[in-house]
C-alpha cells in the first residue's frame, strides 16, 4: 500500500496541499497520514511562557484529530493523525522516511524565509524522502495528467522518478526532458537506462533533448508551461548545495519561480 505523509501546517480542507494529498490517496487506494509538527526553538526554551505555548499548541492540534478523519471519511481513504513536537527539520525530515513521500504546500503567497533558508526547502537538504512541493496558490488538478520530467541522469533524478512512479501511471502525457551529459566511455559510470526502466514499469513517455545550460531553471519552468504540465519531477540540489544557496542554481530558481507542483528528492 502506497504510504503518505500530508504535513499540516494549516488546518485548512482548501489548502491546495491538502487537497492533492486527498485525491492522490483516494486514486491510489493509499494510506494517508496527516502530520502536525510542533516546532521547538531551543534557543527559547529555558522562557516558561514558550514552554506553555507549546503546550497549548500540542494539545489544539492533537484535538483537530476529528476533523483530519472527518477529512479522510469525506475523501473514502484511510488515514491517521500525528502530532510531534521538536525542531521542525530534524522531525519532518525523520517522520518521512516511512512514507513514499511526503506531500507539503510551498510558501508562494507571503513565504516565512527566503527559498533554502525556510523550514519546507531546508528539509530537502535533510535525510527526507522525496516531497511533493504543492504551491499554495495551486488551483490546477489534484491529479496530474501531464507530467514533465526533468533528467539529468542523477541519483536525485532517479529517486525522485522511482517516487513520482504511481502518478506517472495515472498521468495522460508524460514527458522527459532529457538533459544528461554522458562521462568519459570507460571511465564514467554508463548512463541509466531510464527509457527502458519506464517501459517495464507500463509509462509511455515523450522523449525531448534538453540542450540549454545557461537558464537552466528559467527552461524547466518555460517547458512546463509549454505543455500544460501540472507536475515537474526532478533532482534537488545537484551541485554543492552551499554554491546552490549562494549563487543560485536549477532547483533555487525553480523553487522560487515555479508555478505548479514539484516533486523533488535530493
């Protein structure tokens, strides 16, 4: 049974987040998990104020435990309710592990930090599974019929493929962009046999070159749009993420400008 993980910063039914979670659920007959993590801050946690807070916050969030499953009841799927309290990184990032990944909303509206410094980007350079990054202005489908794919012949692509698998069988286009540069013959590992992967595993895809190297992120996301697509899956963080964080890269730009749901692993 495919596992989910829906973290719940907003206890919100139309959090876009929220709603793709549900209807992938339902599609594919998953368990669903919704995951309310109650963030401590060390730094103020010697304050007896912080502490009481933080026990109100537990204690209001482990009493929406009806509505997540009023929630699942309304959607046909099963599910179960969590709430944990510690540094938000460290816990997200740990909880996921049993999922097949994790569905989260992408601050687009009013974002709490700069991409790569927040708590939702800071995850990916964590030991996460991979997420599905739902921005919070999301209005298009809850179920992906077109998908683009970017390669580059990584192990972050590939995981992120291997991830994204159940909605590339529900999908009606799916489409790789195919930007792997091959290694030294004999030297460097050969490149993944992708295409013949997908075949076995019953995705038809649209195979595309991929040749622009200097906008790289600007090309995904032109791409994207280009085909409709309502779902970009790609690697995260291919180069160093320190130069990523500082001078910019494919998946801070993306992550920045993009207008549609991501499923990214790292």
């Amino acid at each position: 049974m495919l596992d989910l993980i829906v973290n719940v910063d907003r206890m919100n039914d139309d959090l876009p987040a929220i709603r793709v979670g549900m209807a992938i659920a339902k599609k594919q007959a998953a368990f669903i998990t919704g995951l309310h993590v109650v963030a401590v801050y060390p730094p103020i946690m010697v304050m007896p104020e912080a502490i009481a807070q933080l026990d109100t916050e537990e204690r209001q969030a482990r009493a929406r435990s009806t509505w997540w499953h009023a929630l699942c009841q309304r959607h046909d799927v099963k599910g179960a309710w969590e709430v944990v309290r510690g540094t938000y990184v460290p816990v997200l990032a740990k909880r996921s592990r049993l999922a097949d990944f994790i569905i989260t909303s992408l601050p687009v509206q009013a974002p709490d930090s700069p991409i790569g410094f927040d708590n939702i980007t800071r995850t990916l350079f964590a030991d996460a599974a991979p997420m599905l990054l739902v921005p919070d202005t999301w209005q298009g489908s809850t179920q992906p019929e077109r998908v683009l794919i970017a390669w580059n012949g990584s192990g972050e692509a590939a995981d992120a493929i291997k991830a994204a698998l159940p909605l590339l069988r529900m999908a009606g286009t799916v489409r790789v962009l195919d930007g792997e540069i091959e290694g030294l013959p004999g030297v460097a590992p050969p490149p993944l046999p992708l295409r013949q992967w997908l075949s076995r595993q019953g995705v038809e895809v649209e195979w595309q070159a991929f040749h622009d190297r200097s906008d790289v992120g600007r090309a995904l996301l032109d791409s994207a749009r280009s085909m409709d697509a309502e779902l970009l899956v790609m690697g995260a963080w291919g180069h160093s993420r320190i130069s990523e964080l500082i001078l910019g890269g494919a998946t801070r730009q993306v992550l920045e400008q993009t207008h549609l749901p991501l499923l990214l692993a790292h």
